[in-house]
C-alpha cells in the first residue's frame, strides 16, 4: 500500500466488514491498523482475534482493561476528557507493546472517539526543520503515578528518542507521548530534555499539530460490537472527550 500516505485513503482501506474480515491481517500489515465490524450478532471475540497476533501483556490489573467512566476518578483513562496522542511504549510499564485490540460494548451518541495518527503519514508531511529537531531531542515522561515503572528506582524517568527505527519491522517510527498540563487527572507530564519550560511546550506543540492534521489523524466513531486493533510500532493514539456520555471499551494488548 505504499503511495497511501493520506490517512482518509488509509482509513478506508482498514475497514473490514463481515465478509472481508477474513483479510484483516493483510490490512493491518497494510495500514497499521483495522477495524472489524461485526455480523447479525455481536460474534467478534476479543481474546480470540488478539491471541494470534502475540502473548497478551499482564499488568498489575491482568491482561484485560475496561475503560469506562468512573467518577471521582484520578486517571484520565476513566474519565469523560480527551486523552492527548501517544505511544504505549511511551506509557505503559509493561513488556513492549506490538499491537492493541480494543471491543467496543458501549459507544457514546456524540464524542468519544479513539484518535489514531500514522507514523508514515507523519514522516511524510511534517515540516522539513521540524523532523530535524525531532532527530536531535529526547522527551522524559514523568509519570504522576507513585511506583508506575516497576523495574525503575522512584524519580528515574524514561527517556526516549521521538524518531527511532524499530529493530523488528525496520521501519521508522514515532515514539511520543504528550499530556495536557490543565488536566489534573493526566498520569504523564512530557518535556523536552535541555529545554526550558515553555520552549518544551512550544515544540510539543507543533509536533501534535502536524499529527491532528486531517492527512496524518482519523478519528474513528465506535459502534457496539466493533473491534478496532493498532500496530502500536506504527501509530500513535488517543481519545477525544466525551462529556455526559456513556462509553465502555475493553482493551487486550500484546507483545
């Protein structure tokens, strides 16, 4: 699929119905990522569909995560705000995460929607001088969550190059997290390594722009019973807000 560097173009081609799903693979390995609709009867099986693609990551809750509203909550996941684009290599405390399998149950009227943005349609229109910054910086992620990175001694942030080449498919790929610095439920602050406070913010800026561009972002709409799956090596992802609706997704991811 090389030339389809259009995310609309590359959305259209992600989309299985019931009697294509049997191509589901092909077109993952094609966009970086699919979604499946399902038949007559809610008959797509998370578990199912995620086990032939990698061993599922078991975090301290198991392997299965309901992202549902919860109110009172202190972490953006299980809230009804946005949730700002990243990379679960970026976030997560977990083995390396290859791809994310997300079952709609209940899907909200307005809002809501999971943001996906291509790595390869990044790479191919952001600006020139920006991809050059981007190749001489480290982000550090700090995360809020006391004891978030196991293996990590309190106060030892990760730092990680934004533009790396994955060492499996030998693409390039886009390694970023960002976070809202006015959300009091973020689990994450990002900040450029070496740079002041509001230069950090400005490049983060700029970065996140070029990916909400309608060639490089799409926004999918769930219905019930739709299961969306990402190549995390591939895409980063997010969230758009969804004030006063229900929302209730089941993720499974895998190495």
């Amino acid at each position: 699929m090389a030339g389809l560097l259009h995310m609309e173009d590359i959305a259209q081609h992600a989309w299985c119905t019931p009697d294509q799903r049997h191509e589901f693979r092909d077109r993952l390995e094609d966009c970086g990522f699919v979604v499946l609709d399902p038949g007559d009867a809610d008959d797509l099986v998370l578990d199912d569909i995620m086990r032939g693609l990698g061993e599922p990551v078991e975090y301290h809750f198991g392997t299965k995560l309901t992202l549902a509203p919860d109110e009172g909550a202190e972490n953006v996941q299980f809230t009804t705000r946005g949730m700002p684009l990243h990379a679960d290599a970026t976030f997560n405390a977990g083995p390396p995460v290859k791809y994310i399998g997300m079952h709609c149950v209940t899907a909200p009227e307005v809002g809501g929607e999971t943001l996906v943005a291509s790595a390869a349609a990044f790479f191919e229109h952001a600006p020139a001088d920006l991809l050059e910054t981007m190749s001489g910086i480290v982000v550090e992620y700090r995360n809020r969550i006391s004891g978030y990175y196991k293996d990590r001694p309190e106060g030892d942030h990760p730092r990680l190059a934004p533009i790396q080449v994955d060492p499996e498919t030998g693409e390039k790929r886009l390694v970023i997290g960002f976070s809202d610095a006015d959300d009091p439920t973020r689990t994450h602050d990002s900040v450029v390594v070496g740079y002041g406070e509001e230069e950090s913010a400005e490049l983060l800026r700029r970065i996140s722009a070029v990916l909400h561009r309608p060639s490089v972002l799409y926004a999918h709409a769930w219905r019930p019973g739709q299961v969306m799956i990402l190549d995390n090596r591939r895409l980063v992802h997010g969230r758009a807000a969804f004030p006063g609706q229900p929302r209730k997704i089941v993720r499974l991811s895998v190495f």
